[in-house]
C-alpha cells in the first residue's frame, strides 16, 4: 500500500486544508494547512491529543465541515467546490458516515433504519437488499427490533449496515468503539476489516491504540497540524507515539 495516496489514488485527498472556529485573539486553528491522502481500499485510523483536531478533519473530508481554504477531493470530485444541494446528495450517496452515539432512530426498526439512506436519495431498497446487509452484519434475526432492544454493540452494527446501503466510496467512523465494551468493540472491529479486505475505504477517528492497530495506518495530530504516521503498527508502538505527542 501506498504510504502517501496522491489526489488520483486517493478515496479522500486534503490540499491545504485549514478550519478555525471563532475570531481574532480566541481563534482556534482546529485544522491548521492539513495536506494528506487516504488511499482507496485502505484503512486509516487517526489519532492525537484531545483537542487536536481529529473530529473536525473527518468533518471536513465528509463533506460535514466547510473548509476556510484548500481543497478535498472525494475520489476525482472537489467538494470544496460543491454547493450545499450538490454537498448534501454527495453525503448522501457516496459518503458513509458512524458516530460514537449510533444515531439510530428509535421509533424505527433495524431494517427501517437501514432502508432509511436510499429512501431519502429517493428510492426505496431493492428485494432482499436490507436483509443481505444485515445478514453480512451478523444480525439477520434482528430485522424487526428497535434500538432500544438491542445491545450497543449490534447498534452499532446496525449503523454500519446504513452507512453501507448506499456502498459509500469511503466510510467515515468517529470513535465506532468509544461506547462499547471490547467484546462488542472486537466485534465491530472484525466488521470493519471484513469490508476493507472486500476493497472498502474507511477513515476512523479513536482515542484508543488497540483499535488504531486495527487499521493499515495511523495518522497523528497535534494542534492541527499532521505529527506522523504508521504503517501496520501495533497497540503499543501507537500507544507510544501517543504518548511522546500529548507530553
Ligand atoms: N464548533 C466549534 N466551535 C468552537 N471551537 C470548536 C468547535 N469544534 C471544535 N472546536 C475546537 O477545535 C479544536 C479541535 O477540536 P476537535 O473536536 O476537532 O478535536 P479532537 O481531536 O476531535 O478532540 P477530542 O479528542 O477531545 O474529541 C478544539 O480546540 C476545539 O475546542
């Protein structure tokens, strides 16, 4: 795999990427002139201290966040260009998105809550095309329950089968296993590598080495700026670089 994805190789490329938030002297330079590439069919975990601008970077390479200045390619389309009817049909068609919180709805089932990406790009889901992606998340039993009838880790699972209904050209995870105990967590993280073998893009954001060894890389920041990367890494070499970074 390529250390450095250039825009063509990229799922998701920053050029000069920067976002503050507030003015003048109380002005936080969340991501601070970010270039970097992600490359298709990998897995890309980031990783820094609390405040270093992990959140607002996937943000804004999801289409979430404007940026101040730069440019993000999603594949050969420049989003920073889009405007926001073009930004939202992209989000909703090419771009996979996880929280930390789940985010299903409640009042709808499993499937319901699947289904609910291709009924809001305008067609309803194709014969057995809910029930195949539950199935591939191991909750083929669990088509009819509510979230609050299921545990947090096949929550979980259930937001990854509607990020993927609309097969994203890149999932985005923001902290995927933050609510889970490490069984569940395991879980989803065997989930994740299941879809990057069968050629899926993913960028993760965790506080949590174990789970960026998971990924073919981890990206560090510090202050908005890039402050590293490994290839193929274990939990203790992430945990390290972590640490040298927050000290
Ligand atoms: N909506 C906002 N308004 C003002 N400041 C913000 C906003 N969002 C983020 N920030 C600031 O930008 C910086 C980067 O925040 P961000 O949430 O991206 O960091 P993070 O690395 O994801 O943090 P954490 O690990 O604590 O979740 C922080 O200083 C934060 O306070």
């Amino acid at each position: 795999m390529t250390t450095l994805a250039t825009p063509a190789t990229a799922a998701v490329a920053l050029e000069g990427v920067s976002r503050a938030y507030g003015t003048g002297p109380a002005a936080v330079r969340a991501v601070d002139d970010v270039t970097i590439g992600f490359p298709r069919g990998g897995w890309t975990a980031v990783m820094g201290p609390s405040g270093s601008g992990k959140s607002t970077l996937l943000h804004l390479a999801a289409g979430l966040e404007r940026a101040d200045s730069g440019r993000i390619l999603l594949g050969g389309t420049d989003i920073t260009a889009a405007g926001d009817d073009e930004l939202t049909a992209l989000r909703r068609t090419r771009i996979g998105f996880v929280f930390q919180s789940f985010n299903l709805i409640a009042s709808l089932t499993a499937a319901e809550n699947v289904a609910l990406p291709l009924r809001l790009a305008g067609r309803g889901p194709g014969k057995g095309e809910v029930a195949d992606i539950l199935a591939a998340v191991g909750l083929a039993e669990r088509a009819r329950h509510r979230p609050r009838e299921l545990s947090g880790g096949q929550q979980q699972r259930v937001a990854i089968a509607r990020a993927m209904i609309t097969q994203p050209e890149i999932l985005f995870a923001d902290e995927p296993t933050g609510a889970l105990d490490t069984r569940s967590g395991d879980v989803v993280l065997r989930l994740l590598r299941t879809m990057v073998t069968g050629g899926q893009s993913i960028l993760m954001v965790t506080h949590d080495p174990a789970a960026a060894a998971r990924a073919d890389s981890v990206v560090f920041l510090r202050d908005g700026r890039l402050a590293g990367r490994l290839e193929s890494a274990d939990a203790a070499t992430v945990a390290e670089h972590l640490v040298a970074l927050e000290g």
